[in-house]
C-alpha cells in the first residue's frame, strides 16, 4: 500500500524520519507526507517543502523528539504563504502541523502539540512494551502499514478486512460481509468511478456476491483471468503440457461440517507450446450420485474445438410438439422430436440445412391423409427401413402417406447447407416416400 487514503480527500503518503543532523530539504520529501523530526542529537531543524503535487495536498510535520521548544523547526514553502507568512514554526515540545495546499497557499489547519508523544509512537510503529511482539501497527519509509495475525480494519461495524491464523491448517485474508437483505448487502464491487452512486442494483442481496462492473462506450467488457507459469511473477517460465491454468470449484455441505466438490470447470494448456502457441483444454466435472461421489468428467473442449460428451448427449428441444397443420420450423426447433396427426392434409417446411441440425417426427395416427417434408429446395437423401428392409431415397420431398401405420418415423439431419440424411421405419411400403 502506497498511500492512506481518509476519507474526506486528504492522502497521507510516506514517512520520512529525520534522525540525522543536518535541513531537510525539498529532494528528501519525494513521496512523503509525514515528516518526523526525531534527530539522535537535538538542534534545531529548518524544512524546505516540495512543491504540491494537487489541491488539497496535505503534509504532516511532527516534532517527535519533544524539543523543539529548545531547537525550533523553521518551515518554509517552495512557493505561496503558510497561514499568510513567509515561513511557519513549530516551537513546542511535542508540536505538529497538518498544512493543507489550496494550490496556491498553505493553511495551517491544526497546530501546537495536537500529537501526543504516544501518538508519535503509533505513527512511528512502536506501541507499549519492548521488542518486535509490541509493535501492533507499522507504518514504514514508503507508507506500507503492517498489522499482527488477527489485525483487521473495520467500516462501521459492518464489513471487516483481516488477516485471521485461528484455522491450524489455512491462514486466511478474510473479507467479512454483512449478513444482508437489507440496507446493508454482502456484495463486493470491482469497477471504475463506482464510489457514492446510488445504482440500486443489488438491493436485497443475502449471498456473498462479487460483481465486476464495466461501463464506458467500448465494445469490450469486465473480465476474470487465470495467469499460470512455473517460474515466478518477476521471471515468469514456459508451463507444462497438461498443467492446470485455471479452476472454478463449487462445495455443498452434505454433513455437518463436511464439504462435498459437486462440480468443477477445470483450464488446462494441453498440446504443443511454444511461442504464440498455448493450446487450450476446457474439462466440465460433475460429481456422480452416489455414496462417496466422484468427481467425473462430463464434457471436455479440446483445442481442435471438439466437443466430447463422456456419456453421450441428450439434445431436447423446448419448441418440440404435435404438429396437426402446416408449420415452418427453424433451427432453434432441432433437436426436438414432433408428433403429427394426419387428420388433414398439410406441409412441413425445414430450414435451411446446417451441419448438425436434426429434426424428427413421429406418426401418431392413420388419418386418410398426405403430410409432406421438405425445405423447398435441398435434396433428401437417405434410407428407410420398410417392414425391415431398408430402402434407399433420394429426392427434394418426403411424403407421410394416407393411411401410414401408428408408429412409422422418419429424421432429418443437416450433412452440409445442401442436404439432409433422412433415416426412418415404417411398416408397410410406400408409407415413405422421398421423390
């Protein structure tokens, strides 16, 4: 952490200590903003600031070894007035000024000995008692604060950040959340500019939620990366084939206390790699029903884009029904299984062909009546099995004839843009017929 941000705009940067004899001068203050005046021999100290870097810009300067109504610290700004002087000093034991920048002068918003002695042992990491084990918070040179196991930061009572080593085997960054569903929701925000909007997008939450939030006129949006490598962050090296890049896990708590993986998205790089090359593997893992379960493979997307089901697929269509009249399908139909009533006589039309696209109907009366299949252009072609002996068809139309038995069945499966493979069975001949 670079800096300490309070809420009200006032940034406090890193900490300079003066122990050393001698000014402080502008080049020492480079990213500081608490200067403490702590010289191993007393004398008097004369402090030439930088120039701010923003309005609102505030500077800390304390008399920490508590002489300085014997060797008086002289502040001078690089440019504007302090308080409407050319300079300001402290002359107090213990004293201390909070100087805040208006981009063109200083004002002296709190002076005198408004630091207590133990404050300045706060700020310079040391708290009662000897030794390292002491030291309950500390606020290094470049503005990185440390706390001891169990230390957290606290918003109200409300959420809480810590670091917690009461779990034996796993010490743990925690983020702690409200319970929810009312003003106050366990949501944790990523996002730009997200800061005092009332966006009221989460009211009534009661899960731990993260959301990523991404605005702007760019066509991209928020996004969630796994990075893997075998050397480290500095010296990153070349991954293994077959080395996991990524893992999304989800638990059910099946028994008191015990914690069953129900399902994983495993990222693996799989293949040949090499420079620009990182081919990709995407394992689907579901968890069988069964007493102890096991983490199964269902489905995995090699980097040839091949979809491998580990059981087979079951393809189900929410548009399929009975059809009694005529109907255009579309390919958000395929996959469905149609009944058709014959009691008139109407037409079926197919998309277009697709690879993959499948449609299949099954007759479910002997109505004295003709149902054509087609896609008005496309050829058909296939074969049929009549009353067990298959019969080779091709053709543009598919005809169901009048009086066809309960049962006969035929499916249409997109081979390329031009054609379907028609399979089917029917009972008697000529209950079929492409043409």
């Amino acid at each position: 952490m670079s800096s300490r941000h309070i809420r009200g705009n006032l940034v406090f940067r890193g900490v300079l200590e003066k122990t050393a004899a001698g000014d402080i001068v502008a080049a020492d203050m480079v990213n500081k903003s608490v200067i403490l005046v702590n010289k191993t021999v007393g004398a008097a100290t004369a402090i030439g600031l930088r120039a701010m870097s923003y309005d609102g810009e505030a500077l800390i300067i304390t008399d920490a070894l508590g002489d300085a109504g014997t060797n008086a610290i002289t502040i001078t700004p690089a440019s504007g007035t302090i308080n409407g002087a050319s300079t300001y000093t402290i002359s107090e034991n213990y004293g201390s000024v909070i100087l805040l920048w208006d981009g063109t002068n200083f004002t002296a918003v709190a002076t005198g000995n408004t630091v207590s002695a133990a404050e300045i042992a706060f700020l310079n990491g040391v708290t009662a008692g000897t030794g390292a084990v002491s030291k309950a918070l500390v606020l290094d040179a470049n503005g990185d604060v440390t706390m001891p196991d169990l230390g957290s930061i606290g918003f109200g009572g409300v959420g809480k950040y810590s670091w917690d080593t009461t779990d034996a085997n796993a010490n743990k960054m925690l983020v702690q959340l409200p319970t929810g569903g009312g003003v106050d929701v366990p949501v944790i925000m990523i996002g730009q500019a997200v800061e005092g909007i009332d966006m009221a997008i989460h009211d009534g939450v009661t899960e731990p939620t993260l959301c990523i939030l991404g605005v702007g006129a760019v066509a991209t949006g928020p996004r969630q990366e796994f990075r893997k490598s075998r050397g480290t962050a500095t010296a990153p090296t070349v991954v293994t084939s077959a080395d996991d890049i990524g893992q999304i896990d989800a638990y059910a708590c099946v028994a008191a206390a015990e914690w069953v993986r129900s399902c994983q998205i495993l990222f693996e790089c799989t293949g040949t790699i090499a420079t620009t090359r990182g081919p990709g593997v995407i394992t689907f893992k579901t968890a069988t029903d069964a007493a102890p379960s096991v983490l199964t493979s269902a489905m995995t997307i090699a980097a040839n884009q091949v979809v491998t089901a580990l059981s087979g697929f079951v393809a189900k269509s929410l548009q399929a029904a009975a059809i009694t009249t005529t109907r255009v399908l579309t390919i958000a139909d395929s996959g469905g299984c149609f009944s058709v009533a014959k009691t008139t006589a109407y037409a079926i039309t197919l998309p277009t062909p697709a690879q993959g696209i499948r449609f299949k109907f099954l007759v479910l009366d002997t109505g004295a009546n003709i149902v054509t299949i087609s896609d008005g252009a496309a050829h058909l072609m296939g074969v049929v099995s009549v009353n067990n002996v298959n019969t080779a068809m091709t053709g543009t139309t598919l005809s169901l004839a009048s009086g066809g038995s309960v049962g006969d069945w035929v499916e249409f499966e997109g081979i390329d843009a031009t054609h379907y493979l028609v399979t089917g069975a029917c009972i008697a001949a000529a209950d079929i017929t492409i043409a």
